[in-house]
C-alpha cells in the first residue's frame, strides 16, 4: 500500500529573511519538523566528494544542482522517516531550502504535499545582507562572509528562486513581514501555520 505524502509547509524568502531561525524555532513544538537543506550540506565531510562539490557552488553563491540537491534531501528524508525521527502521521514537515525553484517544485510534488507557502516577504533587502553577514561572524559560516557573494545571492534568489511563488495557487501563499524581533515574526507566522495544524490534527482525529 503506497504511504500518503507527508503534509508540509514550505518556508520561502530572500536570503536572511529568517527562514532557519522560525524553522527552528517551529521544528521545536510539538507536531512539527524541520528539514533545512542547508544543514543537510553543512553536515557533509567537506572532504567528501558530496562535501567539495557543494562547497564549490555555495562559495560562488549559487544554488546546487536540482538533481544532487534532491537527491540528498530525499535519502536523508527517507532515512528519518525509517529510524523514526519524523513521523509523518504525527508531524507536520517543515521544508526549509527546498525547493528554491521550478524544477525542484516538479521533482518533489510527488513528495510532499505542501498546505502553505510561508513567503518571508522582505522588501528591503540592506537590513538582510547586514543579517547574513552578522550571522557570518556569529556563527562561522564562511558561505555568508563575503558582501559580494551575499549579494549574489540576492540575484539569483530573483532569477531562480522567485518564480516558486507562482507555481503554488494563490490560496496557499501567506506572506508575513520578517523584519522585527524573531518573537514578533514569529507571532506573525504562527498566524498562519496554526490553522494548518489544526485542519492537520484533524484529518487524523486528533
């Protein structure tokens, strides 16, 4: 019998816009789980072949192939899904770094099945480069140290990544504001991701 797709949230937005930090802070209470592909990557040997390859498209700024990307995300998906780390009856999936464009949507639509599109709708993108490269020195991430790498990133954020908010239908878009102290995003965000919980819960009922 073919197991349902694991309901999930997608957390979308410019670079900075905070999406890791209300993906932790939502992976953190009870019924939710949060799968960053960006600490899928930071969590491979960089000496690794996986671990080079991906270090050699991040330096520069750009997205990692759709194909190794996905690939990835659906082993270590899998993986937590066998070992019981997430409970896809229980959970609802946070995605996080995934998908950051069209051809990413079409290869995991079979996947997932996204019930919202969390749009971190940052406007003003100078507060967000002086975040990245704040986090850059806080936490050691050398991807986020360099402006003109940052900035890149902004580019192809607009040309690649920017597009995913016309593939979902409208109904699912909810678009909160990330500037402000993370308590008050996120206030803004459970607006949103609270009803999905409940109409989650129950269809299970719970």
């Amino acid at each position: 019998m073919t197991q349902p797709r694991p309901t999930a949230i997608l957390l979308f937005g410019v670079p900075g816009s905070g999406k890791g930090t209300q993906g932790v802070v939502l992976g953190g209470l009870p019924g939710f789980f949060h799968l960053s592909s960006g600490e899928i990557f930071r969590s491979l040997d960089p000496n690794s072949d996986d671990g080079v390859a991906v270090a050699e498209f991040t330096a520069g700024g750009n997205l990692v192939p759709d194909d190794f990307t996905v690939s990835l995300w659906r082993n270590q998906l899998a993986a937590w899904i066998q070992d019981g780390t997430f409970d896809p009856d229980r959970q609802i999936l946070l995605l996080d770094g995934i998908p950051r464009n069209i051809a990413q949507c079409e290869m995991i639509a079979g996947d997932v099945d996204v019930k919202l599109v969390l749009h971190l709708a940052g406007t003003d993108y100078e507060p967000l480069v002086q975040r990245i490269l704040d986090r850059a020195r806080q936490q050691g991430r050398p991807d986020d140290a360099d402006e003109s790498v940052v900035r890149h990133r902004f580019d192809v954020y607009q040309s690649e990544s920017a597009p995913v908010l016309d593939y979902y239908p409208a109904e699912l878009l909810g678009d909160v504001d990330p500037i402000g102290l993370p308590g008050e995003v996120l206030a803004r965000v459970l607006d949103l991701v609270l009803p999905v919980q409940q109409r989650f819960l129950a269809s299970r009922g719970t």
